[in-house]
C-alpha cells in the first residue's frame, strides 16, 4: 500500500463521459476494474464529478448557431463548447455503477458555476478560482499524487498540470485513462504535461 503522503485522484468515471452517454469517452469502461483495483490499494482516494448547471456556458446549446466542439471565446479565454452532460443530479452525472466510490475520502464537483468551466481537479478554468483541493491535500500531508480518469487531454491533463505547478509530484497512469483526442488534443496534453515535469507511465 502506497504511504501516507501518496493519493489517487481519479477524474470523472461518470455516466455521461462512459459507454451510452452523452459526451462518451472512447473506450472508458475499460479502465473501471484498473482504477478500481488502485482504490483498494490506495491510502487516500479523491474523486473528482463534472457537476453542471442544465443552462452551463459551456454547453452548445447555450450559443445559437454553434454546434459541439466548435470554440468560442470567453471572459477567461478559449473554451470548446460541448454537449450537454452530467447535469447536477442527473444519472449522467453520476458515476459510473462499477466504480468503487465508497472508499472515497473526498468528492470534489467542478464546473457548478454557470459562466465558467471546469477541467482542472484544482482550478476553475480561469485558473484562479480554486475548488478547495489543494488545502485538502497540503492538510492531509500529500506529496505525491497518482492521477486516473476521464479525459486525459482535458480534465486529467489539467488536474496534472495545476498539481505539478502547486508542487506535488504527479504521476499519470495513461493505462487508466481514456482520451477524446480531437484536433491532436491527445499528443498536445501528452507534450505540456511532460514539459512540466509531470511521469507518464508507461
């Protein structure tokens, strides 16, 4: 069992990024058993869930005449608009049935705020405006994190990049993990996170 000072922060297994859903990741039910199998083996587990507003600003059908995945510009800079998903208190909001949720130490929501997305486990897309994790981890003595999840060219990439920036050391785990990978996203995210020190394993 990692010590102490090691968590896992796995980034929304829900509903709507899985297999049915409405902004499905290619592939995300295959990482279930391996996260799950890291959940038991971990000694702090924290999962972060995309918790959206039905009218949030990032979704397509908030911009007439735009379509998903178009981008837009927004007071805190670009953002792609996506198709609604994980609406607060929907079933695609929920995790996913196979994930092990009740070994949780910490639930974190992200983009609850309606003019702003959220990507990052740590910040609101503005970069500024924080969720509460950091205090969380600096609290509990958290040096280390391993990072799983949904998508690794968005929100496991931001999640990685904010961690490293605040001084953790950060490993992300691409065997668990699935991309969108749009518009080279994929091999973009792979290239910031090791540029800022992040382990890519394998």
């Amino acid at each position: 069992m990692p010590d102490a000072s090691h968590a896992l922060l796995v980034i929304d297994v829900q509903n709507d990024f899985c297999l049915g859903g409405s902004l499905a990741v290619q592939g995300a039910h295959e990482i279930i058993e391996g996260i799950n199998h890291r959940t038991l083996e971990s000694n702090c587990v924290i999962l972060t869930q995309d918790w959206h507003p039905l009218d949030h600003s990032s979704f397509a059908s908030q911009h007439a005449g735009h379509d998903p995945f178009q981008m837009i510009e927004m007071p805190y800079g670009a953002q792609t608009l996506w198709p609604d998903h994980c609406v607060m208190a929907t079933r695609g909001a929920a995790f996913h049935d196979d994930l092990i949720v009740d070994r949780a130490d910490l639930i974190i929501r992200k983009g609850f705020r309606r003019h702003i997305d959220s990507y990052s486990a740590f910040f609101e897309n503005d970069r500024i405006t924080p969720t509460g994790l950091e205090g969380y981890l600096r609290t509990r003595e958290i040096q280390h994190l391993t990072i799983v999840g949904l998508a690794t060219d968005f929100c496991v990439r931001f999640s990685a990049q904010d961690a490293a920036r605040l001084g953790f050391t950060v490993t992300v785990d691409l065997h668990l993990c699935r991309a969108i990978n749009m518009n080279n996203s994929l091999d973009d995210a792979l290239t910031a996170m090791k540029l800022d020190g992040i382990s890519i394993y394998p």
